[in-house]
C-alpha cells in the first residue's frame, strides 16, 4: 500500500464522517460520500490495497469520529435486518 494515498484516503473519510456525524448539508455529505466511495474503488481497482485493508481502514477512522462499534462484524456472516 502506498502511505500517500492512504493517507489521502484516511483524510477523505475524516471529512466524510465529520460531514455525516456533524449534521451539514445532504449537498457537502453528499460530495464527501462519493469522493471517498470512488478514491477506495480505484485503489481497490488497482490492486494496492485488498477489501480487507479498506474495511480496516474505514472501520478506524469511523471510531475515531463517532466511538467504538457496538458489536463485532464478521467477513462472510449475514447481517441481521
């Protein structure tokens, strides 16, 4: 994984949850969304990173803008409705 575009992608998901946990407009949550949604689908397009480090990643910064999960989420399980 290159740090750079880690580092890009980790300051993209500050702004988008500070955008979603912070209540601004649908327009700015919007735009965060999907800079974030196509900057993981490149890097996951072009191999340097696997589904699992994303999911790592996203997982980290979502618990530093709004605390701990409240439960533990397994690859592969159904997720109950």
């Amino acid at each position: 994984m290159g740090d750079e575009a880690i580092v890009r992608l980790r300051k993209l998901l500050r702004d988008l949850f500070s955008a979603r946990y912070q209540g601004v407009d649908g327009m700015r949550a919007s735009r965060a969304q999907g800079y974030a949604d196509g900057y993981m689908a490149a890097l996951l397009a072009s191999g340097k990173v696997s589904q699992r480090d994303l999911l790592s990643i996203v997982a980290e910064e979502r618990s530093r803008a709004a605390g701990p999960a409240t439960g533990a989420a397994v690859l592969g399980e159904p997720v109950a409705a």
